[in-house]
C-alpha cells in the first residue's frame, strides 16, 4: 500500500497582543529610556496605541521578527490592527509555523 506524499502543514499560533514596556536604563555615560515590545496571550495587557503611531511600531517589530525571529519552524509573522472603543489601536501578532 502506498502512502499519499507527506504535505506541508501551516500551523497558526493563536494571536498575541502588543505591550509597549519603557524601562529605565542606566549606564556608565548615558542614561535614559529603552522602549521593548512584548507579546502576551492576553488582550487586557495590550498597550492601546494613537492610530498615527502604531504604523511605525508594526514596521519596527516586523522588521525584526523578520529578521530574527523566523527560521526553524517559524516561517512568518502576520500583524493585525485592531481598534479599541476609545479610538485606539492594539497590535495583534500572529505566528506561522510549519
């Protein structure tokens, strides 16, 4: 008996949220602030982005899932502007495996 040829699956993760997180740094000759995106499974801990803002964050994070996040099973990133009631957007972020 023959076996059908093996077929390529794309497995979804379930969409994860974008949190802006700005921590303090602290260093010999600068200080400052760094800004560091986290995804979280849940949508209460989104940050709720300005809609002339969100662009450029989606393009950053993007830009570096793209570059440093896929490889391996991971074969892409889709990204999802969502509104918010109080006329904001949040981020969701989906990932693509095989």
């Amino acid at each position: 008996m023959l076996l059908p040829p093996r077929q390529r699956c794309l497995y979804r993760f379930p969409p994860l949220s974008s949190l802006l997180l700005l921590l303090a740094t602290r260093r010999s000759c600068f200080e400052g602030l760094t800004q560091t995106l986290t995804l979280f499974p849940d949508r209460n801990f989104a940050t709720e982005f300005f809609p002339d803002e969100v662009d450029s964050y989606i393009d950053a994070f993007m830009w570096r899932a793209n570059k440093y996040l896929v490889g391996g099973h991971s074969v892409g990133y889709e990204f999802v502007k969502e509104p918010t009631e109080n006329n904001r957007v949040i981020v969701k972020v989906t990932q693509n495996v095989q």
